[in-house]
C-alpha cells in the first residue's frame, strides 16, 4: 500500500503534488483580496510559505501515518469501510491543515483579527480541498468500491479445494466452504511474498517465492501426487531461448490466472493487469461486453495478481491485502480471506494433510 501508485502516470501527478501545495497558496491569497484584507505581495509570501510548511511538515507525514493504519482499519469490511474512513481523513486533513495555516492567514491580513484569520483559513483550505479532489479523481480508478457485492456460488468440488495463502507471518488454509487452519507461524515475508506448490516424490509440497531470495520450502506433502496445484505460465528467457515453466517469477504474477479449468471452456477471458489502474478485466468471448475491477488513488493503489480460474465461472484473485472470490457471469465480488500469494490445490482433504 504505497503512497505512490506503480503507474508512471501516478508518479508525475504525485511528484507535482509537492509543487500543488504552495500553488494553492494564492488560493488563500484571493480569499484575502475577496474579503479586502489582502496586504498585496506581503500576503503571498505568507501564504505561499503557508502551504509549503503544511505540505511538507503535515500532509505528507498524515498520509505516511494514514497508509500504515489503514490495513488495520480496513478489518475484514474494506469496501464498506474505506469510502467513510477517506472522507474522515479528508476531513481530519482539513482542520489540520487550517489550524496550522491560521497564524500565517493572520500575518497575511490587513487588520489581524485571530478568529476572522480562522475563517478565512477554513475557507481557503475548502476551496483548495475541492480542487485537489477535482485534479484527482480523474484519474482514479475506483471500479472495485461499485462491485456488486453478495454470495457466490458453490461447487460440488469446492470440500476438495484447498487455499493457501501467507497472512502475518503465519501460513494459512482454508476449503471454499470451511473454515480457516493455520499451519505454521513466524514466517518472514514481505508484501510481495506469494506461494507455490511443486511435486515431489511424495506428493506436493508448498514453497515461498520472495523477490531477491531463493524459495523456501514451508510445508511437505500438502496434497498426493494425484491432486492439481495449478500456476500461472511464466516465460523465462535463459541462452536466448524462451522456456515455459510452471513456477511463475514473482513480476509474472499478472496476465493470464492460473487454471483448475482451462480458460477455452470458459465464456470469459481474464488477464490481472500490470499496473493498479488496470486492475482485473474480465472479457466476454461471445460479444456480451466487459468489466473491470481497479483500486488506484493517490493514498491507496491495489495490484490484482496471482489468479486462479475455479469451476463454475469462478476466480480467486488477490487485490491489496485480500483474497477475494469474483462470479465472472454475476459480477458478484466477496471477500475470501485477509492475506497474499495464495496456491490453490484441487482435489485434496483434509485428513491427507499431516
């Protein structure tokens, strides 16, 4: 959950924000010359340097401060929560930034009246708050908040469908219709951690794929040799030579999902895109049109990746901090489980675990 969006496009518009804050400076400046109580350049040195001392001491640190809490206020409803914890940080930037810039508004006056100071500074910060958000939003992609949200269906085969996924340093599964199983803790990861299986001569095994570092193996025998652990085709280049494999790299982690069913039984194409803009898109084959579910904005930028095709038109796919189960024929969205990297493993029980 970075400040900064992965696209380059975000990059430029969030680099400019630095140069947005003493632009909107003479915001407050013509609030002042509306009111008769500008001192002419003298105000806009005042304000100018108002907006510099208030982007770089408060805004940038409360949207550090923001963006760490916010997986934790997010708690297990994200898309009902965060469209109410956005507009409580709004407003908590709002008053923030106003008190600070209220003795700079009162240096800036004519006639210096503390409480007329307050005013016009919440003024002039409302004014500028609306424009930041017009600069913004359109450049937002918020598809994921309007899903239709609801039940998904289940299949026959769903009891012999085992999830794992990394949550916290711990590793943790679950059936489609059961509960969670934890089975091992203190793991270190980061963000981008994700699992994969690979056989063995006794079955499969669970490994974890961390950028910069060799697997690990972090669980034996998870499911027989007969059980189906799909991943996604990755493309590795080595001796000029392009090779397909079955474990994917870690930037390979979008595109086309993995399959328990292929893809050309499925009158829906899928493809995780690279950048958070992108998001999920979902292709109808027989003309019927399309979707797309995406979170990006400046604060909060979520990466649909590693994907998994499910029987009866269904998709496990990671966004942000969660797993979430997408009907690719509904459109209905709920969320699955809070984690990262998940491995599906079809046709395998419980009792085969050790």
């Amino acid at each position: 959950m970075d400040l900064l969006s992965s696209s380059p496009l975000y990059a430029v518009v969030n680099a400019h924000f630095l140069l947005a804050g003493p632009i909107l400076g003479l915001v407050g400046v013509g609030v002042l010359r509306l009111h008769e109580a500008t001192r002419g350049w003298r105000s806009v040195v005042w304000l100018v340097g108002a907006k510099a001392v208030s982007t770089v001491g408060l805004v940038f640190p409360l949207a550090v401060l923001f963006s760490g809490l916010l997986p934790r206020l997010l708690g297990a409803n994200p898309l009902g929560r965060l469209p109410w914890i956005a507009m409580a940080y709004g407003a908590l930037l709002f008053l923030a930034t106003s008190l600070l810039e209220w003795p700079f508004f009162h240096r800036a006056m004519v006639v210096r009246n503390g409480l007329e100071a307050l005013r016009l500074s919440l003024r002039a910060n409302a004014v500028g708050l609306v424009l930041l958000v017009a600069l913004y939003l359109p450049f937002c992609s918020l598809s994921l908040l309007g899903a239709e949200r609801g039940a998904v269906g289940v299949s026959p085969g769903d009891a012999g469908t085992e999830i794992f996924y990394l949550r916290e340093g711990a590793l943790v599964g679950r059936n489609l219709d059961g509960p969670e199983v934890g089975f091992a803790s203190g793991l270190a990861f980061g963000g981008d951690a994700r699992l994969f299986a690979r056989r063995s001569e006794v079955g499969w095994d669970l490994w974890l794929q961390e950028r910069g570092q060799a697997p690990r193996l972090v669980r034996t025998a998870i499911a027989p040799d007969t059980a189906q652990a799909p991943s996604q085709a990755a493309l590795h280049v080595k001796l000029k030579q392009s090779v397909r494999t079955v474990e994917p790299a870690l930037p390979e982690t979008q595109g086309k999902p993995a399959e328990c069913v292929p893809e050309g039984d499925s009158a829906w194409a899928v493809h995780l895109g690279q950048w958070p803009q992108d998001g999920l898109r979902v292709t109808s084959r027989d003309l019927r049109g399309g979707y797309r579910l995406a979170l990006d904005t400046p604060l909060l930028s979520w990466e649909a990746r590693c994907g998994t095709r499910l029987p009866g038109e269904r998709l496990l796919f990671q966004m942000g901090p969660y797993l979430w189960l997408l009907d690719l024929e509904t459109q209905r969205l709920r969320l699955f489980a809070k984690g990262q990297g998940a491995q599906v493993v079809s046709a395998v029980s419980r009792s085969t675990l050790p």
